[in-house]
C-alpha cells in the first residue's frame, strides 16, 4: 500500500531526491548538482547556485 502511495506521489511530480553529484567550477553560479529519486529513479540536473 505505501509502494503504490510512493508511486502515485511521483506520478503527481512530487519525488523524494538524494543527491548523487555535485560538480563545482570557478564562480560559485557554476555548481552542477545531480539528483535521483529514491522511488522511480527519476535524475535530474540542477544547475546554479
């Protein structure tokens, strides 16, 4: 019953992240952050500060 609660929560667009990379550059704008969910294994790349 969670499972399919947790599935349903990612459906609706509501993940639950950890973070898997953080790459940094010279400027502190040029962080790249990399992060997955723990339910669907959704990736996602977030960049900026």
């Amino acid at each position: 019953m969670i499972l399919k609660l947790k599935k349903l929560l990612c459906y609706l667009g509501l993940h639950n992240y950890k973070t898997i990379n953080i790459e940094y550059g010279f400027n502190p704008t040029d962080r790249v952050t990399t992060l997955e969910c723990k339910n669907c294994g959704f990736t996602k790349i977030k960049s900026g500060g």
